[in-house]
C-alpha cells in the first residue's frame, strides 16, 4: 500500500512540534509537503489555514495536519473552507472517530496542550482509520 501525500501547517505556536511530526512522517515514507510556518515569528493563523485548505481542495494532498498554540483557533479557521472537516484532537479517541464517524480530513492539534508523544499516536491512528460511512454518510454529506 502505498502512503499518502499529506500537507502540514502551523502558526508560529506550533512550528517545533510541527517539525517533530514532519521528520516522524517522513521517516514513515509519507511524502509531506509543509505550508509553514517556517519559523517562530509571528504568523496569522487564518493565512496558514487557508493554505492548507488550498491544498487539499486542488488534490496537492489526500489529508492534512493544522497546529497552533491550542488548536482552537486553527480548526475554527480552517472549517470555514469549503470541503473541510477539520477535527481537533486531544487522544487518539477522538482522531479515530473524527474518521470513523465524521470523515475528518484535517488533524488539529495544540502544541501547548497536547504532548508530542500523543500526538504521534493521534496522527498514526487518524491515518490508519477508515471512514464507516453508513449512517455517517449522510450525515457528513449535510456539510457540504
């Protein structure tokens, strides 16, 4: 089976840990395209949501990962686009039935709330689990 392209971005908040994930990722052989921020200055976190956005809705990436300080607001920012269901994790319940039940094709995670290591499993479990569909389907077909 081959991986998936994924795309991750955070605002400056989230920069180290996002670069922790990435280099776990790419480790893994996904092919990871990043959106940034590329540093620790100061970002608007709607710019980097919008980005990520972009690129999941033109197909430059089958699923993506947003970070911020809390991850609140990455995900409110991020859910305003089209197409998006961006889901805020704290365990990997949640990342399994973002994708189970709701078809979350986002990851949003807080770099000041969530360890590292729990955000590595959060990733793993969110990229292995499948949509059920089903009764799902219906209701994630209401969004848009």
């Amino acid at each position: 089976m081959s991986k998936q392209k994924l795309v991750i971005a955070s605002d400056h908040a989230g920069f180290d840990f996002k670069a922790s994930l990435k280099d776990s990722l790419a480790g893994q052989g996904y092919e990871v395209i990043d959106l940034g921020a590329h540093s620790t200055e100061s970002v608007d976190y709607p710019d980097i949501a919008a980005a990520l956005a972009g690129a999941i809705r033109d197909g430059s990436a089958d699923r993506g990962i947003l970070i911020c300080g809390t991850g609140i607001g990455i995900s409110i920012a991020a859910n305003r686009h089209a197409g998006i269901r961006a889901a805020l994790c704290h365990d990997t319940t949640g990342a399994r039935l973002s994708r189970q039940h709701n078809d979350a094709n986002v990851l949003v995670m807080g770099a000041r709330v969530t360890g590292i290591e729990v955000a590595k499993d959060c990733v793993a479990t969110f990229l292995a689990t499948p949509f059920e569909g089903g009764r799902h389907s219906r209701r994630v077909d209401k969004m848009g």
